[in-house]
C-alpha cells in the first residue's frame, strides 16, 4: 500500500495520463545522449544498491525511486516541449503568477503555518522551501522586467510581483534561500551584450538586492539568523550534520551506504532517532550511492548548467540561468533532488540552450546571429496572439 500511495492524489494519476498523452502523439523527442546515460546510470545504481538493503526499507526505496522517475520523465517532456521563445515566456510568466499567488496567501495569512524561531512557513511547507519558491518568483520577476516588447501590464505586473515575493521570502527567515537569490541577482550581471545593455541589466539586478537587504535589516528575525551565521559560524544542526556526513562518504566512498540506509546511520550517528537529512543535495548523493552513482548525476547537473550559461544569449535565457544558478546553490543548504520547481529549472535550461543555438545558426530571417537572437523574441504578450 505504501507504494500506492504515490498515485493517492488526483495530481498523479493525471500527471501520467498527461505523460502518456504526450508520448503517445510524439510530443517526446529523444534527449540528448549524455543525458539520457547519466540518469540512467544514477538509476542503474539506485537499483543495484537496494540489493544490499534492509528488506524493511523496502517500500521507501521503491517510493524514492518511482518520485525520481517521475520527475526525470516530466524532465524529458519539458525539454520536448520548450521549443521556441513563445513556450519559455508562458512557463516564466506562470511561474512568476503562481509565486506571487503563494505570497499573497502567505503574507495575508491564509495559508500561513508559523514555525519554531517565528518563522512563517506556507501551506504546511518548511519555511526553507517556501523561501525557496519565493526567490525563483522573485528572480523571475526581475527577468521579466528586462525582456523587451512586452506590453505595460506584463512589465507592471513583475515590479508588482517582486516586492511582494520579497517580503515573503524575508518572513521564512530562510538563510538558505537569501543566499540563493543573491547568487541569481548575481547572475543577471553576467550577461555580454553593449555597454548600456550591461548597465541596465546590472542597474534591474541590484535594485532588488538592495530591496532585500533593507527588508532584512527591518525584519529582526531574519537579521539575527543572518547576523549568527555571519559573525559566530552559525548555521543550526549543519554543524554536526556535514562533519558526521563527510564522515560517511570517506567510510564507503566509491558505494555509498545505499537508499534509506544513508540517512537512518546519518540519524543513528547523530542520535536523532530516526532519518536524518544531510541538509545537501551533494552529500546527500555521496552518501547515498558514493562516486558510483553520483558522478553520472553530477555530469547531468554540469550539462544542464552549461546549457543555463549558454543560454544567457536569449534574454528568457538569462531569467533561466539566475532560476537554475540559485537552486544549485540552494542544494548547498538543502536538499532538492525531488524539488519540481529544481528539476523545471534544469529542463528549461537545456532547451533554452538548445534553442538560442538554434537562432544562432538558422539563417531563415536572414540576419547575422546577434540580431536573429534578440529579434527572434515572443509574440505571446502582442495583440496578435491574445
């Protein structure tokens, strides 16, 4: 029953009918093979480890397994799917919409759970994920404020969304995910083009920044655990979770300790009395299946990156590559290998890069390649496609 369960809610079963859809009518095209071959073989390993398990974890492994399934699966179609400008804008500005909608029932109240430290979580979530989806929002609104030829009430509507994602991020008291979103404010800067180009993204990326550092300043909460992190080293039970972690991967570097297994010795080691997270995407791997498993997951993390970096040719690119640069540094304090909004970032990565090398290279409009890519932009927010 327990494997059942990941089919309990109505979202699942239509998940998969949707999969099946879209398999069905050739809306899946092949991945590239690097890719295919590394997930594969993180799951070629996943499976010979359980070998070795506790027969009693049995049920959890198989349920890790099926989540990571499906999300390489919903991957695949995301990458499928993304083919040109038009698709990428509608998923940014949904994202940004949802983000924002989540705020609003966060800040209000109404879908507000307070937490130990007065942190304030939402729909029952950690309040490290919830400031998690807050900075995507909010760096996706500021990618939405730089694309071009958009009408008013898009442009208006992301300087609306941004202070108010914001503040909401502020509210979890989440140093994890202030520190993401810096990396993502960062990676606007990052970006060639002319010299004013330059300067009005590095202006649109350090407003916000600035934004976010007078908020926490003004929420006390949030300057404390900051101040303690900074100034004293402090960052909560991570101090006796990444030694005691590093510990484990030297102890069975190349096998790791297995699905499950890794995290209840983690648990046992901290006399936590029961599993214990490693609080890190990477020691989580390590731990899990060591240099056996991980390093095909790391070569499909890299590829997926080097596909953000390259897409910063297309101004949606640049949105994307900040979204996918705060959620690897995001996994540094937190695991999200089964986090939906990671694994879109990485998607839409992939098939950015795969189309900005596209419009570099089609000679259809006949334009030299700078031109092509920032003319080829989305007709979603014109008249003609309304």
């Amino acid at each position: 029953m327990g494997v059942l369960e990941q089919f309990s809610s109505l979202s699942k079963p239509f998940g998969l009918l949707f999969a099946l859809l879209a398999i069905g009518l050739g809306q899946a095209r092949r991945l590239d093979r690097a890719v295919a071959w590394s997930l594969w073989a993180y799951i070629a390993v996943y499976i010979g480890s359980t070998m070795f398990q506790d027969p009693s974890y049995s049920t959890e492994i198989i349920k890790r397994l099926i989540q990571f399934v499906q999300l390489s699966v919903s991957f695949w179609l995301i990458v499928s799917n993304v083919k040109d400008r038009s698709r990428a804008r509608t998923v940014v500005l949904t994202l940004m919409l949802a983000c924002t909608l989540a705020a609003v029932l966060h800040l209000t109240g109404f879908a507000a759970n307070h937490v130990h430290d007065s942190r304030v979580a939402a729909f029952n979530d950690n309040p490290n994920d919830t400031g998690y989806t807050m900075a995507i929002g909010a760096l996706c609104a500021i990618g939405i404020s730089m694309w071009r030829d958009i009408p008013v009430w898009a442009r208006r509507l992301s300087y609306l969304s941004l202070p108010i994602t914001l503040l909401s991020l502020v509210t979890t008291g989440s140093r994890g995910a202030t520190m993401a979103f810096v990396v993502g404010g960062i990676a606007y800067t990052l970006v060639g083009g002319t010299l004013p180009n330059r300067i009005r993204r590095l202006a649109l990326a350090m407003i916000p920044l600035l934004v976010l550092g007078f908020l926490v300043v003004r929420t006390e909460q949030s300057k404390n655990r900051l101040q303690s992190t900074f100034l004293e080293g402090q960052v909560g039970p991570r101090q006796q979770i990444f030694p005691t972690a590093v510990e484990m991967v030297l102890e069975k570097p190349i096998t790791g300790w297995g699905p499950v297994t890794h995290l209840q010795v983690l648990g046992d080691r901290l006399s936590f009395g029961g599993e214990r997270d490693t609080h890190n995407l990477y020691l989580w791997l390590l731990t899990e299946v060591g240099l056996l498993g991980s390093v095909p997951f790391f070569l499909f993390l890299w590829i997926c990156m080097r596909g953000g970096w390259r897409s910063r040719a297309c101004i949606e690119g640049s949105c994307i590559n900040a979204v996918l640069l705060a959620g690897l540094a995001m996994n540094i304090t937190g695991t999200y290998r089964n986090s939906k909004l990671f694994w879109l970032s990485l998607a839409l990565a992939l098939s950015l890069s795969k189309l900005c090398k596209r419009l570099e290279t089609h000679d259809a409009l006949g334009l030299d390649s700078k031109e092509k890519i920032h003319q080829g932009h989305s007709r979603i927010f014109t008249s003609r496609s309304v």
